[in-house]
C-alpha cells in the first residue's frame, strides 16, 4: 500500500472516531440532567399525591419562609387530572422574571432553561388548560424555579413621608415595579368575593347545550394591596341541574395574564323559568383558594 493511501485511511479513521467522540458527548445519557426521569418524578408525585417528592422537584434556595409556605400549601393541585407533562423551550408570554415588592427585587433562584408545561382537560370545548414552570439545573437536576430576593437587593427607605400624595398613599398596584406577574406569590383565599356582569341571557335553556355561560369580572380582586383579577377579566360559568331540583349556576375559570385558571365557586339557585338578561351582576364566593402562583 502506498503511503499516501496509508495517509489518507489513518485520516478518515481518525475523523470518524472524532465524530462518534462528539456523538456520545452529546448523547442524552451525557449531555445532562434526563427530562424524561423529571416529567416521570413529577407524574407520578401527582398521581399518588406525594408531597415529600414533590417538594424535592422545587429549588428552595434563598426561598422566604411565606413564598415557601404558599408554594407548599397552594402548589400541589393533586385534585387535577393530568393529560400531558413535556419540557419545553416555549417560554409563557407575557411573563416576568422578576419583581419589585416592598423595595426588595425578586427573581427565579435558577437561570431558566426549560419551562415544565404540564396540561390539563380543557375547561370548554375548544379551550386550553395548562400552567407553566420555570425549571433550572441544579447539581445536575431539573428543578423547578421558585422567586426569591436577588443578593443585593435591599429594602428601599420610603419617601411617603417627605413627599405625601395630594390623594393619600398610592396603591402597591399603581407603584412602578409592583404590579402582579405570574411567579409571584399571590394566592386569593376562599372566601373571596367574583361579582361577575354576564355576557349574555342565562337560564335552563343553556343546559341543552351544555351550560356553558360567560362573564366579565365587574370589581377588581385585590391581594395584599395589589390587583390580582382586573375588572373586565374573562369568566366562565356553567348551567346544571340535578334531576328533580331547581336549576343552579356557577363559575368554573376566570382568564388571568391569559391563562384560564379553573375555580370553584358557591351556587345560584333560581327557578326553570327565570332567565338572567345580559349585563347582570351577580356574587360568587371562591370555594377553594385560588393560588395565581402556578
């Protein structure tokens, strides 16, 4: 064999080891955390309702003892039935990666690099039902991100006293900075009042086909100072009745930053032959918590 021949067959050996060198480099088993081993952590943590195992998906790195104790009590819906969970680079639109409350910058204690987006059955036909979290890499584990203050964020003095508004303190809603994002720790507690104005007559009929109803928020929500729920907010509500009893209605989601968000709330019992004209206000009370974290 000539040596150029020798030459140019040591060449292309030489090249294909390179090439299977940098395939298995970046093969799943070496490239990093395994998505499949998370999203199968986090089904089955929901499935069997393990809080122990679900709490160790979350990064609880600088965490307040409040925005963990809200994470803890509100961010395991395990009521939920789950259609799908994937990891993916689709990032929510609209959503912040941190904010300002109380002069004390907050942000996600990860760097973002996937988002878990898990899915649930549609709240109407049509609809789409799914909530977003940020998820980091920590000694080689997805985690899911939580907010936390930043390292050198500081409580700002206030200057409400040197320099007092002609119409009384502003609103935490109305301060630059301190508006409501998803990732901030906002939960409305039961309890809470949706004075809700219909988009459209509402009775029996509506049980034909299949009693769905909406509505718009008529009073804003209001956590802690700041507007969690505007007015004008999309709402859902749903006709039933139950064999020989009057009809009753509820609601059933109300669009927040853009994302339906499935609540519970108390019932109205009216009469078969009453109808509610478009523009009524009616009152609902939450059931369970609505937690805007997730």
């Amino acid at each position: 064999m000539k040596l150029s021949q020798v030459l140019c067959w040591s060449v292309a050996v030489a090249a294909a080891l390179a090439g299977c060198s940098t395939t298995r480099s970046s093969s799943p088993g070496n490239a990093g955390p395994s998505q499949s081993d998370f999203i199968e952590t986090y089904r089955r943590a929901h499935e069997t309702h393990d809080v122990e195992s679900m709490r160790k998906l979350y990064c609880w790195d600088g965490v307040t003892p409040d925005i963990r104790e809200t994470t803890e009590h509100y961010g395991y819906d395990f009521e939920e039935k789950i259609i799908d969970i994937k990891l993916t680079n689709e990032h929510p639109k609209g959503r912040l990666n941190e904010y300002i409350k109380d002069g004390v910058t907050y942000g996600f204690n990860l760097p973002v690099v996937l988002e878990l987006l898990v899915e649930y059955p549609p709240l109407s036909k049509g609809a789409h039902s799914a909530n977003y979290y940020a998820v980091g890499v920590k000694d080689g584990r997805y985690l899911i991100a939580v907010m936390a203050p930043k390292q050198g964020s500081v409580q700002a003095p206030s200057s409400s006293a040197s320099t007092p508004s002609k119409t009384g303190p502003a609103r935490e809603s109305e301060r630059i900075g301190e508006t409501f994002a998803p990732g901030q720790p906002i939960v409305v507690a039961d309890k809470t009042t949706l004075t809700v104005r219909l988009k459209e007559v509402v009775g029996a009929k509506l049980i034909s086909t299949g009693g769905a109803f909406y509505a718009t928020v008529g009073d804003p929500v209001e956590v802690n100072g700041i507007t969690v729920i505007p007015a004008g907010a999309a709402v859902q509500g749903i006709v039933t009745k139950d064999g020989i009893y009057s009809p009753q209605l509820a609601l059933n989601s109300v669009t927040v930053n853009g994302t339906p968000r499935r609540i519970q709330t108390s019932s109205i019992t009216f009469g078969e032959q009453i109808e509610f004209p478009a523009g009524t206000e009616l009152s609902f009370k939450l059931v369970r918590p609505l937690d805007l974290q997730r």
